[in-house]
C-alpha cells in the first residue's frame, strides 16, 4: 500500500474499463476533461517536467486562477513525487516571495493575468500560461511531451505532495504539510461521511488555492467518479451561481456563511432549478442559525450542513449531519468518521459539557508538521494531536459549539468574552450581514468589545437598536462597549475567514 497514491484517484477509473475513463471529471466554462483525458495530460506535463530536470520532492508554486490546468499540474506533480505548493493570488509580488523561499520552491507556474505578483529572478524554473518571460517553458511545450514517457510509482504513500499554506489572519503563513497518504484519508472519509457516488455533480466555488478548493468533497468526488464543475475565481455573482446548479444538474456544493447568505438573499432565486440539489456544506466561520433557517424554508429539498476544519487537516474534522439541522442549530456537529475530537483545558485535560475549551484532533488525515517550522510543529503537534487554537463546548451527546479563536478571546474584568458567541447574536439581526468582535483595551475592565458590524444598504437600525437586541441574549459583560456600523465588507483571507488584526486597523482608524 506504499505505493498508493494520488496517481490512482485518475488511475483507478482507467483500469476499471472504458465506460468509467469515459466520463467526464470536470467542467470548467464549457469545455471538460474525461478522466481518461484527465489523466493522460496530466501523464504528458509531468513527463514534460521530467525531462527539463523536475527532481523527485521538488516544491512547485501555482499561481493560477481556477482553471483546468490547475488540476492537470496538481496530479502531474503529484506522479513526480512533487510538491504543490498553492499560492493565493489575492498576495501581493512581496507575499509571493515569502511563500516561495520559504518552501525553497524550484519551480514556479502562473498564467498571463497574475504575471505582475509572479516573482521572476531567475532563482527558479518559470512555467508560464498564455504569456512568456526569458528562459520560461510554455506550458503547451509541457502538454506536447509523450504521455508513455511518465513516471510510474514514482511516488510513495508517505512523500511530501502538498505544502497548504496557512491563511495567514494574524502574520506570517506556516506551510503545513501534507502527504499523499494524509491528503487521501482527507478524501476518503468525506466519501463515507457525505455518501458521494459517481452520480455525484460537485460545484466548486471557492478558490483551488485555499484548502477546501480542492480538498472539500471535489477530491473525493473525483475518486468516486463523479463530475467536478469548477467555477472561476473572480466576479462571484448569486445569479451566475445559480444558473451553473441549473445547467450542470448540481448535486453538491460548499459556500462559506457570506457567499451562502448572499446566494439566499437573491430575489430571483426561486426562478431557477436548484432540485438537484441535496447538500451545501458551509464553514471557514460559524453559520449564522438564520442563514441556515433561511436555507430550509427556500431550499427544503436540500440538506444545509455546517462543518469545521484547517488547512491542517481535516479540512472537514467535524460535521452537523442533515438529520440534525434543525435540532442542533448553531453547533458544528461531531467529528467525521476519519477523526477523534476532543475539547481540552490549558492542561490538556478533558472539559466537562457546557465549558470552553480547546478543540484537540487526532487523525491519519492530520499535517505531519509545518515545513521549516520545528518548534511550531511541536507545539501543534503535541502528545501527537493536533492543537487546533480554536474554542469550544461540547452539549451531552456531543455536538460542538464553536466559540472562536483562542487569540481572539476577550477577558473583561476577569472573565472570558468569546467573540463567536457575540458575532453570532449580532448576524440573527435582520439588518445585520456579518459582523466582527475584537478587544480594546479599558483602563477599567482590562479589555472590552469593539464591534465592526456590516449592515444591509439602506438599513436603518442603530447602533442603540443592536445594543438592545444583544441584551435580549447575552450578559452585559459580553456586549461590546463600542459598535461601528459599515455597509463594506469585512476584510478576509481568500478562505473566507475574518482578518482580526485588519479589524482593529480599522476600528483604529
């Protein structure tokens, strides 16, 4: 078994006959793969790669828009024992570069539109799509090598295939690091946990740089022979969103809470076809228990699931089954089937039901470190579970409540203020579409709440209205002391989670 690997995800469905390599893998803007075709481009960029001097562990660094080519470099790499490494084309030129030398990067692959962050040095090998720079390789030249000319088994289950770089919401990213084996039981439990078949049609929205692009239910619909329709990166649109479940006959998609609101917020939404439709997974940030109430009363043929996970992997460690929607509201429900979760004290002992504490994971689908990281990888790593920073309870059967970042906590006057809890009272206001709780310092308290609330264009409530609205449901130490009203969004990660430290700038400012 050391030698399966994610080669055998396209593999797989080849050797089983040509009605299974026949059918389509994936959809992107008109044009698809078969995975027999899926396969044997991906055989061709990698021989392609081999023969200008690709070494087994080679780190590669994409910077790409959503695209097919994305998926063909990913499973090239993948066969030449490589390493992904994804690059968030949301960075700046200098962020690009930290990334890239931090990972020791030999290889680096970005398209025409992002060429102005690519950084071109001639410290490494340059692939370029629809544009060229000096001594660079097209990435046709790549496709036009002989796919018999690939390597086969060069890959082992436990070699270095993906450096997922943290997104970065408090300073500088850490590349965890993931192997064929660690990437494939991400995969496989989602498979058991979420009944994907090979009628399966999953719709990718967010981006393929950010971990659930790819590793959220779209891998594991590939290994079972599904359809993957791949939306572009940018100009999100509910409309156009819409219109893509219709054609495609969608059966599954993930939306992060702001996406999800904004798909159910569309007026015409009831004038499109969205029957086939039996699973939305939402995560990155709590759900808000209405966006999830909204989603039953407009979508009740289709289970709204929220989950939780990292770029550490699980990306999805725990899950609110579909029979449980309703009855668990709020709670991000128990660990998948490939994890075991508990919620610990600063001792790492055991909290009983109904008291915060830090949510711990042990998996086979867990990071094996952070690259070049070594007292961070044993801080995350130790007692050989994954400390995740993040916060929670557990009610008597089990389910979590997640209530943030242990960062983020708030302690005012001596007792603990968990920002989830208090944002997430704030988004049930029927003006309110997200909002953001950071601490301020207080000469008497210690700390307080700052409120960065967005609201609906034209709204009118006041900061005094949502003031009174938390009093309703919270304890007066947990209410912010200052609540700043804005219709921009609020500043993210392309993950979808909330920048803290750009909410203080912006409340500072």
């Amino acid at each position: 078994m050391d030698r399966y690997t994610l080669a055998e995800v396209l593999r797989k469905h080849r050797t089983a006959g040509s009605v299974n390599a026949e059918r389509i893998a994936v959809t992107f803007e008109g044009a698809s793969l078969t995975y027999d075709e899926l396969d044997a481009r991906s055989d061709r960029v990698a021989a392609g790669l081999r023969a200008r001097g690709f070494a087994h562990g080679d780190r590669v660094g994409v910077l790409l828009y959503n695209r097919l080519e994305w998926l063909e470099l990913f499973f090239a790499v993948a066969k030449l024992g490589g390493v992904v490494v994804p690059i968030n084309y949301l960075l700046k030129r200098k962020e690009v570069e930290f990334i890239l030398d931090d990972c020791q990067a030999r290889w680096l692959v970005f398209e025409k539109a992002l060429a102005d962050v690519a950084p071109v040095d001639g410290s490494r090998r340059i692939v370029t799509i629809d544009t060229s720079v000096d001594g660079g390789i097209d990435y046709q030249e790549l496709l036009s090598a002989d796919a018999d000319d690939a390597p086969r088994d060069a890959a082992k289950a436990d070699d270095l295939v993906l450096l997922q770089y943290t997104s970065g919401t408090t300073g500088t990213p850490k590349g965890a690091m993931h192997t064929h084996s660690t990437v494939l039981w991400n995969s496989f439990h989602q498979i058991v946990d979420y009944e994907i078949t090979a009628k399966d049609v999953y719709l990718i929205v967010p981006a393929l740089c950010w971990a659930a692009g790819l590793h959220d239910i779209a891998l594991a619909t590939l290994w079972r022979g599904g359809r993957v329709v791949l939306s572009p990166s940018t100009g999100f649109e509910p409309t156009r969103l819409l219109a893509t479940v219709q054609r495609e006959r969608v059966t599954a998609t993930l939306m992060v809470p702001t996406v999800l609101k904004r798909v159910l917020a569309e007026p015409t939404l009831g004038d499109y076809d969205t029957s086939s439709l039996r699973l939305i997974v939402s995560g990155g940030e709590p759900v808000p228990v209405t966006a999830i109430e909204d989603a039953q009363r407009k979508l009740p043929n289709c289970a709204v699931l929220q989950v939780y996970g990292m770029s550490e992997f699980p990306t999805m460690m725990s899950y609110l089954p579909a029979e449980d929607a309703v009855r668990k509201l709020g709670s991000a429900g128990r660990a998948c089937s490939a994890a075991e979760l508990r919620i610990v004290d600063d001792k790492g002992n055991d909290v009983p039901p109904g008291v915060v504490g830090e949510i711990i994971c042990r998996s086979p689908a867990n990071m094996i470190g952070y690259y070049n990281r070594p007292e961070a990888t044993k801080a995350a790593l130790a007692g050989g579970w994954l400390h995740t920073g993040d916060l929670a309870t557990y009610d008597e059967e089990g389910y979590i409540f997640i209530s943030g970042r242990a960062k983020d906590m708030i302690i005012s006057g001596g007792l603990n203020v968990y920002p989830a809890e208090v944002e997430r009272v704030l988004a049930q206001h029927d003006d309110v579409i997200e909002a953001a709780v950071v601490g301020k310092p207080d000469d008497k308290w210690g700390e307080v709440g700052d409120a960065l609330v967005v609201v609906r264009p034209g709204a009118t409530v006041t900061e005094d209205e949502l003031l009174e609205h938390m009093r309703a449901e919270l304890a007066n130490y947990k209410i912010p002391k200052r609540i700043t009203l804005t219709t921009e969004p609020l500043p993210r990660t392309t993950s979808g989670k909330v920048q803290k430290f750009r909410v203080k700038e912006l409340l500072q400012s």
